[in-house]
C-alpha cells in the first residue's frame, strides 16, 4: 500500500468589508463551502470576536503527492475577494499505514 500524502495549509484573513459578526459568518460560511465543494476538510480556527478576522484551516488527503500539491495550489484561487491574505502556510506530510506497528502486528495476528 503507498502511503497517503496529507496537504495541510492555514490563512489568515482580514475581512476588510466585514461590518459586524454577521458579515463575517457570512464570507467565511461561503468561503468554507467553496473549499468544500473541492474537497478539502475545513474548519475556522482563531475565532476571534473581531468582525474583519478570521482563519481557516484545511485539509486534502491523496495517494499521489502530486495530486495534493496541485488540489493546495488549486485552493489559492478560492482566496480571491473581498479580503486580503494576511498569512498562509501550508505543509506536506507522508503517513504511511503499513509501517505502523499496530498494523503490522494486526496483520501477523490474522496469518
């Protein structure tokens, strides 16, 4: 089995329009869900009482590194719009499944 390749990236946003916390919900609800609609995992992070800020969080996981790295990059033109990028960080990470010691010793339990 390959290993999985897991995407990880974080932005920070200044949501400059944002006037009040229902401003907010609202850009960061629609944001959320054009992430989704890509197929990344996502969740708001730093939730901070302040209308114009905000982050988010998201994931993508693929056998292909390649196909984690293109679906990361694909996800930068979802940051286009009415807020400014303040910071952004994304990172690579490699879990593989069978050089798990539990799962070794499952699978020679099963033999």
């Amino acid at each position: 089995m390959d290993p999985l390749t897991i995407g990880v990236a974080a932005v920070a946003l200044n949501l400059r329009h944002a006037r009040n916390l229902k401003d907010k919900r609202q850009i960061l609800n629609g944001l959320k869900q054009k992430l989704r609609n890509a197929g990344f995992s996502v969740s708001e992070f730093d939730v901070s009482e302040h209308p114009q800020r905000a982050g988010v969080g998201y994931s993508y996981i693929a056998a292909n590194p390649a196909q984690v790295e293109t679906a990361l990059k694909e996800a930068e033109s979802l940051f286009i719009g009415d807020w400014e990028v303040v910071r952004g960080e994304t990172d690579l990470l490699e879990f593989d499944f069978e050089k798990s010691e539990d799962v070794q010793n499952y699978w020679d339990s099963l033999l």
